[in-house]
C-alpha cells in the first residue's frame, strides 16, 4: 500500500523543484554518530529529479489538534480558489491513513498523515485488531473536521490490503463510511499497482525516455510495476510489506541474524516469481522510501520537495538496511529525517527495496512523495 511518509511539515516555500543535480548530505550518521553514507547519486551526492511545480502551494485552513511529526501544507492562498473546486482523497492502508486534498489546478491545499496501523497482527490473526480499529476511527473524524474546515464535503476514499485480507474488515468499513460521508471502495492490489504507476509517470515525465520499475512498499503489501517508459507493462500485488514483514520475522530488537536471513529469504522468494528487467532505474514511491531518502539528507523537518527525485545507489540503501537492521527501536527513532512512529518497522521495508534493487542489478533508486492518493486525484481530474 501507499502508505507515504508522514514525517511532513509546511513545505519550505525556498525549495526549487526541478532542480538539476546537486550535491546533499547523504548520510547514513545522524545525530547517532554512525560514519556517513557514501555512494547517493553521481559521484556520492544526491542527485535530483525535475518534479511537479505545483507541489508547493497550499491554502490555510483552520488548524486541528497537533502531532508529532506532522504533515500540512498550509501557505498563502491559491487566487481564485473555491471549496467548491477542491477534492479530497482519502488512502486507507496497513500503516497510515492519508489526506490529500487539492484544488482544480492540481495544488495541493491539505496533505495529512497518520499512523493507524490498522494492519497490526493481521499477518497472525486475519483480523483487524480492536485497538486499530479504534485509532483508525479517530483519524477518521479528524480528517471529517479537517474536510469542513476546507470546505469539502464528498471525499474519495479508497482501503488497500489490510482491508482487503481482514475477515473483520466490515467492522471499520461501516463506522468509518459512516463518519466520513463516502463509500470506501477496497480496491485490488492490481488498481493499487496503477495508482502508484499514475503518479510517478505525472512526477517525472523525463522517465517517459526509458524502462523503469515502480515500487510502492505499504505495510501490508508491495506493489510492483515494469514500465516501458510510456506505459505499464506489467503489475503485481506481491503480500509483504514493512509492517507484515517486521511481525512476521524481526522478534528481536534488534534483530538476530537468523531473523534477518529469514526476512531476505522471504522477500527472495516472493521476487524470485516476477519477471523484472534488468539495469533499470527503481522509482519508489510511499513512506518507506521517502523516510529512507529524509534520513540520506539527515532532514529534521520533512521536505517532499527535497526527498522527491533524490537519487540512492544499492550501496546507499545497502548502508542504510545494515544500519538499522543492528539498532535498536529507541536508537532508530534518534536518527535524523526518521519518523517515530515508523522506526520499528522501517528496517522490514526498506529491506523490500535493497533487495528489488539487488535483483534487477538497479543502478539507482529515485524517490517520489506521491503514491496512490495523488494517483486518484490525477485520474478524477482527467474526469
């Protein structure tokens, strides 16, 4: 699932996009004195995708309750704007629930993130868990009051695996319709593998040159997509993901060597089934991926514009696994561009990407703040 990286703050209003490469601090160290990560991007910098101009406008809207780590966009007001025009998407997954809301021009006016982690004890039980459940809700009736606030009464709501696999599902689907004013549409991995497709080929039209493949790593599942460069050639739901993967084999914190082993073998055996090509770029999308890109950059408030096209090598991503596959939970959340709440499951997902890499022999991964909620919000505006 799309479950992109909640560490977000206002967007620094400063930062070009489609900035050429540049040299950044592609840090594997932090604030924990660990040596830093070589090998990001050409000649060990981080280099940089074009994205889209508009991801960095917003309008204000009245302010909720705060929580750490917060993802907002609330700028100058966009001219011309109207509530009347604006779309709100909601994306349902294992981990977080997010908020997306833009207007006719396609600038983002509210992205928000939250950790539900209506996934947990799923891989074990099948059943979504009474306390997850609960959380979930309460996320839901803050994005209701964010959406008034915003003037925006009909939401796009869609769930992903966690909703797809629980045999309970129905016993958040019905509260949360309910709270929300919207149908839920649970939607299949293959639509899940689309959405992503959607917004990386609208992020980075320059990939439109070559073959690339899209990973968007959730917590319940991963979706993989080839594409020739101009459109998709194949798709595939794969049932791993950070969370799933994390309850399934890391027991340990930190983990063992014999829980690692397991994990790379579980994800190598998944892989193993896919036909994938060779050499070619990966573009990730979701929180996994631009976490890993915030702790390259050592960012302490998250930056999507920063994080958006910033380019790893294998051995940047390699670097970064081994770190935090030896730390402990409490020493990961004290890293540098790390969300707390993601930390004791970040080494599952990014394990997912360094071993797609390693299997397509990829030279660099780029990474995309935009994933299955912008997918929805690119493919209603085309009506």
């Amino acid at each position: 699932m799309s479950s992109s990286s909640c560490s977000r703050a206002a967007r620094s209003a400063g930062t070009q996009p489609g900035a050429s490469v540049e040299s950044a601090a592609a840090s594997g160290g932090g604030d924990t004195g660990a040596p830093a990560t070589t090998g990001v991007g050409a000649g060990g910098g981080a280099g940089r995708l074009g994205r889209d101009a508009g991801c960095r406008h917003a309008i204000s809207i009245r302010s909720v309750a705060s929580r750490l780590m917060d993802r907002r966009y609330a700028l100058t007001a966009t001219p011309g704007y109207s509530a009347a025009m604006a779309t709100a998407v909601i994306d349902i997954g294992t981990n977080t629930l997010l908020l997306l809301i833009v207007d006719d021009r396609m600038k983002p006016l509210v992205d928000l993130c939250r950790f539900g982690r209506l996934g947990k004890g799923l891989d074990a039980s099948g059943r979504l868990a009474v306390e997850s459940i609960a959380a979930s809700l309460d996320i839901c009736r803050e994005y209701r009051q964010v959406m008034e606030d915003a003037g925006v009464t009909a939401p796009i709501v869609v769930g992903t695996q966690a909703l797809r696999e629980a045999a309970n599902s129905q016993d958040f689907v019905a509260p949360a319709q309910a709270i929300l004013g919207a149908p839920i549409e649970v939607i299949a991995g293959e639509r899940e593998a689309q959405l992503a497709f959607i917004s990386v080929a609208r992020t980075f039209p320059e990939l439109a040159q070559a073959p690339y493949v899209v990973v968007d790593v959730g917590g319940g599942s991963t979706e993989i997509i080839v594409s020739n460069g101009t459109k998709v050639v194949s798709a595939v739901s794969l049932p791993i993901g950070a969370v799933r993967l994390t309850e399934r084999h890391l027991k340990h914190d930190p983990p063992t060597s014999d829980e690692t082993r397991a994990l790379f073998a579980d994800i190598d055996g998944r892989l193993a089934q896919l036909e994938l090509p060779a050499a070619v770029p990966v573009v990730a999308t979701a929180g996994t991926a631009t976490t890993l890109a915030a702790m390259a950059l050592r960012l302490d408030r998250y930056d999507a514009v920063a994080v958006t096209g910033l380019r790893l090598e294998a051995m940047a991503v390699d670097a970064q696994l081994a770190r935090l596959l030896t730390a402990t939970t409490a020493a990961r959340r004290a890293i540098r561009g790390m969300e707390p709440q993601r930390a004791d499951v970040i080494a599952g997902g990014v394990a997912i990407l360094a071993r797609v890499m390693h299997r397509i022999d990829a030279p660099v991964m780029i990474t995309c703040d935009r994933g299955v909620r912008w997918g929805l919000a690119y493919e209603n505006a085309a009506g």
